[in-house]
C-alpha cells in the first residue's frame, strides 16, 4: 500500500496502480467531513463561494446528454469531417 483515503466509516487504500474505485457517492461521503472543515476556516472564501454555489455534474442524466453531445464529435473524427 502507497497511500489511502481513510474515514472512520470506511477506508479506500491505494495502490501504485491507481485507487480500488470506490463510487463516486462513497468518495463524497468520505471527503465531507475534510472539505467541511477547510471551507469553515475562512482561508478560502472564493473556493467556498463556489463550492456552496457548485452543482453536481455526474449525475445520470448529466451523463448521458453529455455523452449524447459527444456522439456527432465522434462521428466527424473518425470520417475526417
């Protein structure tokens, strides 16, 4: 093990090879508490404007426009257009 994630609830330890994928709500879950706390010490008042002001862009829907948004890009590659 290099390195790792730890909560009390749950830990996600790394390896050299990239991180064993925890989903992206248990990531959340487990980053609040850290985020909570840098936001709250005032060091960064533009960072939490934004992150108060921040939507989630990884939802399904989100996803799937955007992949759908994709698909013509993707077509023109590959024909050259």
């Amino acid at each position: 093990m290099i390195g790792g994630v730890a909560h009390p609830r749950t830990a996600w330890p790394r390896t050299r090879h990239g991180c064993l994928s925890p989903s992206r709500d248990e990531t959340r879950l487990g980053l609040a508490p850290q985020m909570t706390y840098l936001m709250d010490t005032g060091r960064s008042p533009t960072y939490r404007r934004y992150g108060l002001r921040a939507t989630r862009k990884d939802d399904a829907t989100w996803a799937f426009e955007t992949g759908l948004d994709c698909v013509p890009d993707g077509i023109a590659a590959r024909l050259g257009i």
